[in-house]
C-alpha cells in the first residue's frame, strides 16, 4: 500500500511519491554493492568526525547489509540492528519503503554521509563552475 503523500498541484487529487516521479530508479542491490566494496577507493579510509569513526565504504556495506555480532564497528552510538529488523519499524512501513530503501537509509545515516556529502557538494561546485546560467532566476 503507498501512502497519499502530495495532492497533485493544488487539483485535490492524491497521488502518492511513486505516482509523481514515475517508476523507482534507485539503485540496485548490485549497484550499492558495487560501489562500497569493488571501487578504487572501497578500502580506502575516511574520517566522519562527527561520529567519530575511521571507516571505509566496504566496511559501512558490511555493517549494513552483513553486520558480524563479534565486530565492534567504528563511530559512536551504533546499534547493531538488521536491516530486515528496521523494515519491520512503523516508520518504514507506514511510509512504504522496501529493504534497499531502508538499508541506504542506514548508509546514509551513518558514517557515509560526510563521503556521500563530498561527493554531492563537489558535483555541485563543479556544476555551479562551469555553468553560465547558474545565477539566472528560476522560472
């Protein structure tokens, strides 16, 4: 069941998020996995001061998707909680996600943000470089 997230642009009509964007596009389980564990820098440490954690992706993939209960994983207040066990909390139910939504939720909420962060704001000033139009009003 989706939930009614929007009404669709002041009309009263109820469309859920899925109707709006079209067909999910989010990556794929081979996709994530991919990208944490079989690129150049997949074994390469960051710092996330913010957490206090020295990590790399393929480590985050790991506590993610295949936490190891004899491991102590870097960052502070980290729970050990499957995937599948947070699938199960009324927030993600109640908004519909699937197991990969909720899994790059934990990614995204854990030390990889200040990875995934650099990366979005670099693409950006990249973006706002080389482009003449980036100051012209919207519309």
């Amino acid at each position: 069941m989706e939930r009614v997230l929007f009404d669709g642009g002041g009309t009263g009509e109820k469309k859920s998020l899925r109707q709006l964007l079209g067909p999910q596009t989010l990556p794929t389980y081979e996709g994530i996995l991919q990208e944490h564990t079989r690129e150049p820098d997949s074994f390469a440490e960051f710092k996330n001061q913010d957490l206090h954690a020295v990590t790399t992706p393929a480590l985050e993939f790991e506590f993610v998707f295949e936490p190891d209960p004899s491991k102590m994983y870097p960052g502070i207040h980290r729970s050990m909680v499957t995937i599948e066990k947070l699938c199960e909390s009324p927030e993600a139910t109640g908004a519909g996600l699937t197991l990969l939504e909720v899994a790059c939720l934990r990614l995204y909420t854990g030390p990889m943000h200040k990875k995934y962060n650099t990366a979005i704001n670099g693409a950006w000033t990249h973006y706002a470089k080389h482009s003449s139009h980036i100051d012209a009003p919207c519309g």
